[in-house]
C-alpha cells in the first residue's frame, strides 16, 4: 500500500454520486456507520483488523494527474468537478474501534463524520480492508480456540486470493492469535515472526530420506523440523529422524527447537505412534507438527481423539476462511448535520428486519460483569449519553424488547469502544504494532465466556440500544409508516 496509489479503489458509484453532490451545492455534513450484520462462520463474536491500513488509505487519499486523465477519458466527468478532485483531500473525522477488539453485529466499527462527498468516496475502500482482515482473524481466532494452547502457524500464502490476500490476511490471522507466518513479506513488513520446515522436494533431491534429513539438520540445527511422510512415517521418516536427532545429540548439538512434521495420513493414529517413537528413543520433548487442509473442526476433532499434535500448520482454510469466505460488512448514512450543526437522524427501511439500520450519530459501550470481568452486553447509544455505574441499568434485545435485564449498580462496568482516529483530517493515532495488537487480542478474548466462544451453537451476546436511541428509532419508524 506504500507504493500503490489506492485512492481509485472505489466503486464507479462512489464518483458518479460526488459529482452529483458536489453539482447540487450537496455539502452536509454526515455520519456513515461501517458495521457487519451477523458473525462469520456462524460464531458468537469476531475480531476487529485492519484499521492501519484503513489509516494509509486515508493519509494517502488523493487523486494524481494519470488518476484525473483517466477519469476524463471515460466521458462521465465534468470539469469543474475533475478540479475539485484534484485538489481533494480528507478533511473529516474518523472514529473507530481498535484492531484486535472483540466486536458483535450491527455496532459501528469504523464512524465516519465528514463533508459528504468525501464520506462517499471512502466507502468502498474501507469495507474492503476492514472485511478482509476481520474475518481472517477472527478465523485464525477460531482456529486457536480449537488448539487449546498449541501454537498455530499460517501456512496459507499459495492458497490465498493474491499477494495482498495472503499479506494483509497474514497479518491479520496473527493478530486473531497465530504465533508467525510463512509469509516472508508479511514478516518484513509488519514485524512478525516468520516460520517454516521444508517440502517434500528436499528429500526427493537427495538420494535418501537419512542424507536430506542430516542436511537440513546441519544447516538449521536450532530449527530442526523435519518432515517424516514423504515415503513413509512410521517405517521411514519417523526412525531416519530419530536417527539424526541422535546423531545431533550424540555431537553436543542443543536440541532447541527440534521435532517432525506429518503433511498426509491418519494424523491421530500417525501422531500417537510417534509420540512412543520419539519416547522411547530419549526425545519427549521433539515438537509433533501436522499440516494437511486443517481448520478448527478438524484441529478439535483430532484433539478429542488423543492425538499427541502440539503444532499446528494452517493454510487454505485460514487464509480463505474457506467456509465463510465473505464478512459482510456495510457502511450505512446515519445522521446528516442541520444548519443549527445538530445532527439530524436518517434510517435505511427494508422488508429484512435485520437490514433496518439505527439512526443517528452513535458510539458504543460495553458492558462488563464486575466479579468476571466477562462481557454482559454491548450498548450502543447516542454521542453525548452518559450512565452512572453505581446505579440501575435497565438492558434489553432491541428485536425482542420484552427481554429485559436489570444490572444492578455496582454489579457491571462500562468501557467506551469509539476511539477518534481522525481531527479535521488528521490522524491522531498511533496503531500498535501486530504483535502488540496481539496481546490486546489476547486479553480481550479472556472477557468472552466459554459459551460465546465454543465453535459449534454458541451463546450469542446482545447488543442494545439505550433507551434514548431506541425511543428515536422507534419515532422514526412510526412517522415513516404514517406517511
């Protein structure tokens, strides 16, 4: 994204629109909400990612000379207007909530409060990084939960969409909790830990099994993984391995970061017969790493079967999240500001209950149990709303309103997700580093309880609507059907 103008990432009908806005003097101030509708892979929560990159987009955002001529030359724009693009630049606010946070449908993740021409531009870039690297983490988090502790590589370049697919994805399945990357440029870029053992091509170009095996040791004696199925695991690959592991320690090697890796085959029966191999032969501690198109009903599957796998190499199914290849996030109008600079709520209507959007300018509270410090509930509200812990707080499902808790003061916190990214323009934030990003991810995941995060019908945490926002939307909506 350094080197790559971004600024025409955007759908034709973001520009067609500006120019419509910009002929009829259409300059309001707005609010666009950025927000996904239902939890990919039918989970109780996901990951926020991608924000600094939706930072780049932002700094960068302007149009060069070639972006104009071609703008021209495709006939639709008027003069006055390409001028205008010329000299464009980001001049609103951007509110959003932090990369690595635990987030659920329909709250806004990213807030946009600017002139609206440029609110419209910025649309589809962010949807389209925002989209990509929230579900992949919240993938990859998936994945870890499944592994129990075990560290989880991303192995998933090859398989993924291109190169900017299988970068950004890589960044964002560490942050969602994978301990590296094979992705050696996600590694430079982004400060990751790169890993890796080698392919089934470097046996076959020695003349055995034994010799490529005390090759690959000479050379990596400190990150000695070797790969046993290339011909056979349990006859071949498991014995030439402890025969090299043997020779290592037999010449004074320190065994550091030593074990083998099974690509193919019945990876619990396989994995159980070499954990006795490896046993028996003095070796307790070589690391057992599996590949093989894992995902996390796969990982905990092989789990509940006993298999002794302590590493985990996840490609395709991670980098595509192959079963839910789409995030569906959205970007919504929400409010548009009055000459009086009060902002004026604006509600999208559908026959799908769950399209209706919630109007005006908002942000989001979550809400924590006191004694667990696990997340109860989150709230959105309108900017402005404040609440008193110490006292009563009344919840309920904004679909099903008869469903109501009562927190009692003292009982919950309450933490303020909305963060200002952007002033007039500006960005006034500094985006930690991924693996900073992943210990925050980390502890957020703590706050979940095991019931949310369970892979298969999880327990799934509501989101309200203050009684302030809820009484407004409801106002709307009976003033609409009137009409």
């Amino acid at each position: 994204m350094s080197t790559l103008n971004l600024t025409l990432l955007t759908d034709l009908y973001e520009l067609t629109m500006m120019q419509g806005y910009f002929k009829t003097k259409n300059r309001e101030v707005v609010v666009f909400d950025a927000f996904y509708r239902s939890n990919p892979c039918d989970g109780g929560y996901a990951i926020c990612a991608g924000l600094e990159q939706v930072i780049d987009y932002i700094e960068n955002l302007h149009f060069t000379e070639e972006d104009i001529a071609y703008l021209r030359s495709l006939g639709m724009f008027e003069e006055d207007f390409l001028a205008y693009l010329s000299t464009f630049r980001f001049s609103g606010d951007i509110y959003a909530i932090p990369e690595g946070t635990i987030i659920f449908p329909r709250e806004p993740l990213i807030k946009v409060v600017a002139p609206i021409m440029e609110a419209q531009l910025v649309e589809t870039a962010i949807l389209n990084i925002l989209n990509h690297q929230s579900l992949i983490a919240t993938k990859a988090a998936r994945v870890c939960y499944a592994a129990k502790g075990d560290n989880v590589m991303e192995f998933g370049l090859r398989r993924a969409q291109g190169p900017d697919s299988g970068t950004y994805g890589a960044r964002a399945a560490v942050i969602g909790g994978c301990c590296g990357t094979s992705n050696v440029l996600c590694g430079q870029l982004f400060d990751v830990p790169v890993k890796g053992t080698h392919a089934h091509s470097w046996i076959m170009s020695f003349p055995d099994e034994y010799t490529a095996f005390k090759n690959y040791a000479a050379l990596y004696p400190n990150a000695c993984t070797l790969l046993v199925d290339t011909y056979d695991t349990l006859k071949s690959g498991i014995p030439n391995a402890i025969r090299v592991f043997t020779e290592m320690r037999e010449a004074g090697i320190p065994l550091t970061s030593y074990g083998i890796r099974m690509d193919s085959g019945d990876l619990a029966y396989l994995s159980k017969k070499a954990r006795k191999m490896l046993d028996d032969a003095g070796f307790p501690d070589a690391v057992i790493s599996a590949s093989n198109d894992l995902d996390e009903y796969l990982i905990e599957s092989l789990k509940n079967q006993g298999a002794t796998i302590t590493s985990w190499g996840v490609g395709t199914n991670l980098i595509t999240s192959k079963d839910c290849p789409a995030f569906g996030g959205v970007y919504k109008l929400a409010a548009i500001q009055n000459e009086k600079g009060e902002f004026v709520p604006k509600i999208k209507l559908s026959e799908n209950t769950e399209k209706v959007t919630n109007p005006g300018n908002k942000t989001v509270y979550r809400i924590y149990e006191e004694d667990s410090h696990k997340i109860k509930a989150d709230l959105i509200c309108l900017v402005g709303e404040t609440f008193d812990t110490n006292k009563d707080l009344r919840i309920f499902d904004p679909h099903e309103p008869w469903k109501k808790t009562l927190l009692k003061g003292g009982t919950y916190s309450m933490r303020e997700l909305l963060i200002k990214v952007f002033d007039k323009g500006k960005c006034i934030y500094h985006s930690p580093k991924v693996m900073e990003i992943q210990t925050y991810c980390d502890k957020e995941k703590e706050t979940l309880w095991n019931e949310t995060k369970r892979l298969v019908n999880p327990h799934q945490v509501y989101v309200d609507l203050s009684d302030k926002l809820y009484d407004m939307k409801k106002k709307i909506l009976n003033e609409m059907g009137q009409e």
